[in-house]
C-alpha cells in the first residue's frame, strides 16, 4: 500500500480521496474543533514533532515542517514498528521475520503503522528558533482499527469502561527524579549495539542532598530549575510544586489534578522536555529510579487517585463533613482492588530491573508490604482524608513507568474492586516482587492484565521484558560470578540512567 504520509488525499467535500480521520471516523467533536485551532496556529510554527508513546514510555517521534504537518494532521504519518520490538537496551525481542508470536500480523517485516496527531494534545514549545510544536497521535493500523500494541489505547479503553459506569478517574501527578551536571566525556557510542549500551552519560552531584526540603539546596539548583518551572506552565501543565527532595539533586514535581488521559500526556511531555531542557543547559535529568551514584537515594512515582460521579459530580471516596482519617465504602473497595492486584499488574508501575531496588526493607518510606492506611508514606496505599479532597496515594511505581500503561492498570484494578463493591477487610495480599523476573512471572500469569491489555499487548510485553531480564541475568552470570550484589550495577547505570 502506498504511504499515506506521502500520497496525496482530497477532503471530506468528496473532492479526492477522503482523509484518514474523516474516512474512519477517528475524531470526536471536540478534535474536530481542536484541529481547526490547531491549523490556525500552524501559521507561527516552522515545525513539528509528531510524536507517541512506545511501551517502554519514551517518546518516539518525527519531526516536519508545518506545511507538510497540515497534511498529516488528518491524513496521519507512517511509523516504523520497530519501537515494538526493541528491549530497553535496543535488543530485538519481537521476531518480525516470521510470525512474532503476538497475534498482530502487521509486525511481519517490521511494517508500518499510522499515527493520527490528537489535536487536543498540541502545544508549541516555548522556544525561539525554529518555533517548535509537539502533539502526540494514536496509533492505528491501515484499516482504521486502533493498534493492539498501542499504550495510549489502552488508557482511552480504561477511561470509556469508567464512563459507561458514569464515573470519571481523577489523577494527580507526584514524580521525583534527579538532576545532575554534565561534566563531558563520550557521546556514549563506544560498544553500543543491538542489545549493548555503551557507557551511560558522565556526571556529578549538583549538591550534597539528605537535608530534606532544604530552601538553600533548592536555592543551589533554582537557576535551573525555576526555568524548568516557568517552561512547564508556559505548556499548560498544571504545576502545583516543584521541590528538593533527600539525595543529591533529587527534586520532586508534583501537578493538580487532571483527567487520566491529560494526566498521563502531562507525565510524557513532562520527562521529554524535562531531559532535553536540562540537556540544552547542560546538565542531565534522569528518571531512573536509582542511579549507580555515591549517595543516591531511590526515586518513586507517586499516583494520586479519586473517582467522581459524572451524575452527581461528587468524590465517591468522600465520607463525611470534613472527618478526618475516614474513606467511603466505595474507596474501601476501589483499594481493595488496587491491594488484590497489586502484584500481578506490578510490572506495568516498575517495569525495570533497577526499579525493585526500591522496593526493599532498607528504604523505609518505599512500599514493601501490600496494605493502606491513613497518612503513613510506610504504606503500598496512602490514604488522605478531608471531605471532598479525600482521595488515595498509589506509592508502588517508578518514575520511568510507561505513564498510559501505569496509570491504566491502577484505574483498573481500582474499577474491579469498586464495582465489586466489597470493601477491604484488610486481609493478607500477595507480596511484592523483589525482582523483575519475579513480576514477570506473575504479569504471565495474570488474566486481569491481559483483560486490560489485551492478549496481543500483554504477549508483546513479556517477550520485551524477557528479553531485558535475561540480558541482565546473563551479564551478572559473566560479571559477577558469584551471583547479583545488593548494589546497583553497572549494567543498570548504562541501560537505564542515560534513556530514561
């Protein structure tokens, strides 16, 4: 078939061939008019990145120039399947000469997919030369049906099974991560490969750490991070703080809340421009959740949570006036849900070796046992209390997790559990894996995660984090011959800390 971000296409007027959109039906009435926006805007833009979510959740994107964009606004843009079958260290883990095993035939060869640009999610970056916008698509195959291996479908699934229940998910956004100082050094080139990370970018410390909250160590980062700040709200994110945190460079940001889809766009776009902001000043952000760094201390993604009635719009987790450490009957069974699933969808929060590192006795305020409780950080789910603010801290994830996916598999379990209507009795739950091939395992087992994803997903999935997991056994089998050390290793420092 001829690429359709090459050939030419007539309008909906019946001049031509239909676009894409109009010939499926892809948009809703608010795209619809967000795209007419969009056009006008396109007079002070040179160029665009069109960009998605890959399931590791980095942004993949291409860049063109704003004439060609208005084509590809409804036409969408052809993209390679390679960020499918690629493992964190650029591994194939998804044969694409014969048949990948994954129930989507599309893959054979590698061929292409379309990505179609939401209008809703355009922003022009705040830069001066070139001026620059960003938009994120869907991903579809060629007949118009969304791709089974699209992240960001997912979520929209997630959202549509809350909205025929006449609810509607609330999330807010609390992500730490590190930033630290370029001092040099290779691009990272040398022994790089299919499967082979060359060394990871060179750095150092920005600041001692470990005075928490300390005004004079966020004073000591501010001439990068209030620009930082200032380039979030210009992008319309929500900011609702910026802070220093316990290591060395460690800073938190945090968001008000937002609906999911928005919320998990805002996470993306916030990493993305966060790394290649701090780049452009020379230094480097990392979301890795624990650095192989002198005095590191591990960073968490903390998922702030609530559902409303889309009849009433109220706060189904409210109970009372104002009571303090009170939650609903049907928060009680929305954290069932979450605590009942909590170690088969744990690979979609922490989906890389480094991130169990958190997840261990030695860092008291990281979960390590699968249980709530009102205002202790100690606990998988904080519960804040407060009327109709009262809503519940999902603390398991790490900051790098594929935002779509993470936050769908909360929303979900959290739906199984309040449509179950059985509150929690605080009842033992699996434990947390320690490791990622002990999540995997469970993630194999689970039918809640392929009820959620999808079987051709779910499969793509475990053969990419199969592929990570014994990339890494058998270098700790080579590098270590007397089995894994407690310590972050440097195969982890070189995968992870320069991607993410």
């Amino acid at each position: 078939m001829v690429s359709r971000s090459w050939s030419l296409h007539g309008d909906e007027s019946g001049v031509g061939r239909p676009s894409f959109v109009a010939e499926f039906g892809l948009w809703d009435d608010r795209q619809a008019a967000a795209a007419e926006q969009v056009e006008l805007q396109l007079q002070e833009v040179d160029l665009v990145r069109v960009v998605f979510c890959d399931p590791h959740g980095l942004a993949r994107s291409k860049t063109v120039p704003a004439n060609v964009f208005r084509s590809v606004l409804r036409n969408g843009m052809d993209f390679s399947a390679g960020p499918f079958l690629f493992d964190t260290g650029h591994a194939v883990a998804v044969d694409f000469l014969a048949d990948a095993g994954v129930g989507v035939g599309e893959l054979l060869g590698a061929g292409d997919f379309v990505l179609v640009p939401d209008p809703r999610t355009f922003q022009v970056l705040p830069r001066t030369e070139p001026r620059t916008a960003w938009v994120l698509g869907n991903e579809y195959l060629r007949d118009g049906t969304p791709h089974p291996l699209s992240a960001r479908d997912v979520l929209r699934r997630v959202c549509a099974e809350y909205a025929r229940h006449d609810l509607s998910p609330v999330i807010g956004l609390e992500v730490e991560w590190y930033l630290t100082r370029l001092t040099g050094g290779p691009v990272g080139n040398a022994g790089n490969g299919f499967g082979l990370q060359g060394p990871a970018p060179e750095v150092e410390a920005v600041n001692p750490g470990y005075q928490f909250n300390l005004d004079s160590y966020y004073d000591s980062v501010a001439d990068v991070a209030d620009p930082l700040a200032a380039m979030l709200m210009k992008l319309g994110l929500p900011l609702r703080s910026f802070e220093h945190e316990s290591g060395p460079g460690q800073l938190e940001t945090t968001f008000n809340p937002m609906l999911a889809l928005d919320a998990a766009d805002a996470m993306l776009l916030l990493r993305t421009q966060l790394k290649q902001e701090c780049r452009r000043r020379g230094y480097h952000a990392s979301f890795m959740t624990l650095p192989r760094l002198a005095s590191f201390d591990p960073s968490g993604w903390h998922l702030h949570q609530s559902v409303t009635s889309t009849k009433t719009d109220l706060n189904l987790f409210a109970e009372g006036d104002g009571l303090q450490d009170a939650i609903s009957a049907e928060g009680e069974a929305y954290i069932e849900g979450l605590l009942s699933r909590a170690r088969e969808l744990c690979l979609l929060s922490v989906p890389t070796v480094n991130g169990y590192r958190r997840l261990a006795p030695e860092f008291t305020l990281a979960p390590t046992s699968v249980d709530w409780r009102f205002e202790d950080r100690s606990a998988l789910v904080r519960v804040l209390s407060g009327g109709s603010s009262t809503h519940v801290e999902n603390r398991i994830g790490e900051p790098c997790a594929n935002p779509y996916l993470a936050i769908a598999s909360q929303l979900h379990a959290g739906l199984e559990g309040l449509l179950s209507g059985v509150p929690s009795g605080r009842s033992p739950h699996p434990p947390l894996p320690r490791t990622l091939r002990e999540a995997l395992d469970a993630f194999r087992a689970s039918d809640s995660a392929e009820r959620l994803l999808g079987a051709p997903l779910h499969s793509c999935l475990a053969k990419l984090k199969e592929s990570e997991a014994a990339r890494f056994d058998a270098w700790c089998a080579a590098e270590l011959p007397e089995g894994a050390s407690g310590d972050v290793t440097a195969w982890e420092h070189r995968e992870y800390f320069g991607a993410f």
